[in-house]
C-alpha cells in the first residue's frame, strides 16, 4: 500500500492545492483494500462525532466566556481587553527598541 500511495504522489502535478494532494492519497488507500475502506468508514464516523463533541465543547466555553465578561464591571472589562492586546507589553517592546548605536559608527 505504501508503495502506492508514493507512486501516486510521484504522478501528482505539483500544486499548492493541499486537497487535491489528500484527495489522490485517499484514493490510493482506498483503493489498495475493501478491508481498509470498512476502516475509513469507522475513522470518518469518529471524526465526524469528535468534531461535533469539540463543536458543543466550544460553544459553551464561549457561552461560558460571554456570561463572564457580561457581569464584569466597567474597569474590569476595560483591564481585560487592554491585557487581551497586550498593550502593556506591546509599549515594553517598543520602549526597549534601540539603535544599538549603529548610526553613530564613523
């Protein structure tokens, strides 16, 4: 099967179209066993459960996150997006930034 898969990538054009790659490798795998496709079928299903799981996961954190910056007070929601865009360390670096006295060289 390995075999396979590399004489299909080899007969790929090259592309920047990383779906058209994927989709020629599936292909090949696919098409090496009808043990691997009942495999693939089993794979796709946990991939599809598990994309809904981190779906749900994430929605309620953001749910959770929106309940929270809501009860905030004024103050404390303004501390928090300064922190979020990191202001503060972004004037640090830009107090820090020096020519190293490299215009001064004669």
């Amino acid at each position: 099967m390995l075999h396979e898969i590399f004489k299909t990538i080899a007969a790929l054009n090259p592309s920047k179209n990383a779906i058209d790659y994927w989709l020629a490798i599936n292909k090949a795998i696919l098409g090496y066993s009808r043990r691997i496709d009942e495999l693939w079928k089993i794979e796709k299903e946990a991939a599809t459960e598990s994309t809904e799981i981190a779906k749900k996961e994430g929605l309620f954190y953001l749910a959770s996150e929106r309940e929270r910056t809501m009860k905030m007070s004024h103050d404390d929601a303004l501390r928090e997006l300064v922190k979020m865009r990191r202001i503060d360390s972004k004037i640090k670096t830009i107090k820090a930034i020096s020519d190293f006295g490299i215009f001064s060289i004669n």
